[in-house]
C-alpha cells in the first residue's frame, strides 16, 4: 500500500492538512505499507522554500515523516508536457484564448435566458464552444503568441473512453471495502488542462503524479470528491491505472467553514507554540493515539 499527502509549499500547514497528512500516514503503517511526501510546487510564483522547510518541519513534529526523498513537481514539467501533447495530438485537448473576464460576461449574458449550468464546485461551466474557431484559426493564434489557456474537449473526451467510467472508494475508512461509484466528468464542461503561468492544471498534474509513483491509495479530503471524475477520465485517456480513492471528512472551523491558509486557520506551527503537543493534535482531530485508521465519520 503507498499513499501519500500532498501539500503546496504556498503557506503553513494548519489543521487540516495535519487531519489529511495523519490518516494517509496511519492507513500506511496500519497495511504494512509506505507513506510519501509530495511538494506540489509547480506554481513557482507562490510556491517558497521556507514553507516546504516548514512542512517537514511540521510532519517531523507530528511523528510521520515521510518514507522516501518528497517528490517536487516543478522537477517533472516534462511529465505533464508530454501528456498534454498526447492529449493535442488526439484531438481531445485545445487552446482557448478567451479571457477571465470575457469568459465572466458570457455567463452573465447567457444567465438572461436561463440559469448558465454550474460545475460541481458551483463555478459556471466554460461558455464558449470549441466550434466557435476553427482548429486552424486557434493555431493562427497560438503561432502569434496570443495568450491561452489548453482545456479537455469534454464531449470528445468522453466520447473516446466509451461507455460507463467509475472508480473504487474505500467505505468507512481508508481501509474499508471499496465500492463503485459512477463517474460523471461531464458535469465540469471543457476543464483547463494547462496555462501559461502553469504548466499543469491540478487535475493534469495529480493523475499523472499518482502513477508515476504507483500511488495505490489516494486518501484526500471530501472537497475533492467529484473531481474524480474528472481524474478518472484522464487516468482513461491516458492508459494510466486508477488507484483506490477514499475522501475523508474535512475540517472545520467555528464558522462551518473549511479549514483554509486564505482565512487565516492557525498553523500547525503556532499551536506548536502555544505548546500543543501531537497527542493533542490527535485528539483535537478525533484520531486515536495508536495511529489506528477507523475514525468518526460525522465531525466535519
């Protein structure tokens, strides 16, 4: 059993990330298996050493450091380029040159008539459709360094895997009996791919990493549950093998809200500080000392 936690070196491990990083290192240890560090660096412009210092930092302090060297991500663009190019050459990906905000006023007017349809996280699908410019027309454009994102031809995408997809989720914990659960990457329209400051989007990225280091559990937070779909699509464009999924629960604050670096949720390092111990993190958590990987469902 490998499986690994993945933060972005862009901000201070808090206690969610403490909740996602402890489960994926229990269920290793509990299936006799090895737990992994990825440093998910590929947006360079946020991305700062002292963070990634710190986040070792942190796992050392919470007594799961990791059993291989991190893998970065910023060392393996060539990955990603490559499997985008796939994507390009089969038709199935294409650039898009339209702007955030433009892409925000089609919505809006398209909402006049009727309610634009939303994705899975409540943003608004891509308005524009791929026939709007011709495949040699987005070449011009792209020869002339008009700026551009590369997004998955969805329709043509899921028309090429044929028929049903799904993947297998673990039920209970992340040991427990896995269960099918149908894919539906429709539901997220013509997804980005690539842009220029990023080389890969998560999902392009994350399938990728995951099978390059023959990851066979990926246990990550519930926020991410229907964007599997999306990463079992690519895993079936791509010829790549699908792991066994487990979603956990999310924390909270007092607010009802997830844990975030962006509302300011108080770092692993601070409650260090304040002289936390593991074992209190543990219990702050609902996880028991032992490391053992049956947990309450219920808390969010």
């Amino acid at each position: 059993m490998l499986c690994r936690f993945a933060p972005s070196p862009n901000g201070h491990l808090h206690l969610g990330h403490a909740f996602s990083a402890l489960v994926n290192a229990d269920a290793a240890r509990a299936a006799g298996g090895r737990f992994l560090l990825r440093i998910e660096d590929i947006d360079i412009a946020r991305s700062r050493p002292e963070f990634e210092a710190g986040i070792l930092e942190d796992l050392r302090w919470l007594e799961i450091l990791p059993d291989e060297t991190p893998r970065r991500q910023s060392r393996h663009v060539r990955l990603y380029a490559a499997a985008l190019a796939r994507l390009e050459a089969a038709g199935l990906a294409y650039p898009a040159f339209e702007s955030r905000a433009e892409i925000a006023r089609a919505v809006i007017a398209r909402d006049i008539a009727a309610p634009w349809p939303r994705d899975p996280d409540g943003m608004p699908l891509y308005p524009f459709p791929r026939t709007a410019l011709s495949d040699k027309e987005r070449a011009r454009r792209r020869s002339e360094g008009a700026p551009f994102v590369l997004r998955l031809d969805m329709d043509r995408a899921v028309a090429e895997v044929g028929g049903d997809l799904s993947w297998q989720e673990a039920q209970g914990d992340p040991l427990g009996p896995p269960a099918s659960v149908m894919a539906t990457p429709a539901a997220w329209g013509d997804v980005v791919l690539a842009r220029r400051d990023a080389p890969a989007s998560y999902h392009l990225a994350v399938v990728m990493d995951d099978a390059e280091q023959a990851i066979s559990h990926v246990i990550r937070g519930a926020d991410l549950f229907h964007a599997t779909a999306v990463h079992r699509l690519l895993q079936a464009l791509l010829g790549l093998s699908p792991p066994i999924y487990h979603h956990h629960r999310l924390i909270r604050g007092a607010d009802g809200r997830k844990l975030s670096k962006s509302a300011g949720a108080p770092s692993l390092s601070a409650l260090r500080a304040e002289g936390l111990l593991p074992g209190d993190i543990r219990r702050c958590l609902d996880l028991p000392a032992g490391g053992s990987t049956s947990y309450p469902a219920s808390r969010t």
